[in-house]
C-alpha cells in the first residue's frame, strides 16, 4: 500500500485583490484569499445597491403575475 498523495491544494486568484487563494475545504472564503477580503467584496456589492434606487417589491411581483397569466391564462386556472 503506497501512501495516497496529497491532493494539490488549487489556487485561484482572489476576486477582491486578486493574490493567490486556496480553493478547497480549508478555505472557508473561497474562492476570496480570506475572510477579510469576502468581507471587503460583499460591502462593495452592498454599498453598489444601495447607490441604485431599489424597485418596489410590488412592481416586481404584479409583473410576474401578469406575465404568467399573460402566457397560459387557461392553466393557470385549471390549478
Ligand atoms: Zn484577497
């Protein structure tokens, strides 16, 4: 029985500053290099929303609604 080799840890380059990352289990931040860079990535998509002005919910829902109604009316009521 030979020794089982040790799988290669991956690297991937960190989408937020773009060092070297591991890519596996022992990464919990994957694919970021580290927590702190998971963290800087995700206040940067936070801080993107909110300089975009949100839609009302109800738009979004009221669209959905007429949109499938819209495309099979008749299922629709059969359910
Ligand atoms: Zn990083």
């Amino acid at each position: 029985m030979s020794t089982p080799p040790a799988r290669p840890a991956r690297t991937v380059a960190c989408p937020a500053c773009g060092g070297p990352s591991l890519y596996g289990p022992d990464n919990p931040a994957r694919p970021f290099c580290s927590a702190r860079c998971k963290q800087l990535d995700l206040g940067a998509w936070a801080s993107e929303q909110f300089r975009v002005p949100a839609q009302p919910a109800a738009h979004d829902v009221a669209a959905d609604d007429f949109a499938a109604g819209d495309s099979s009316p008749g299922d629709s009521r059969l359910q």
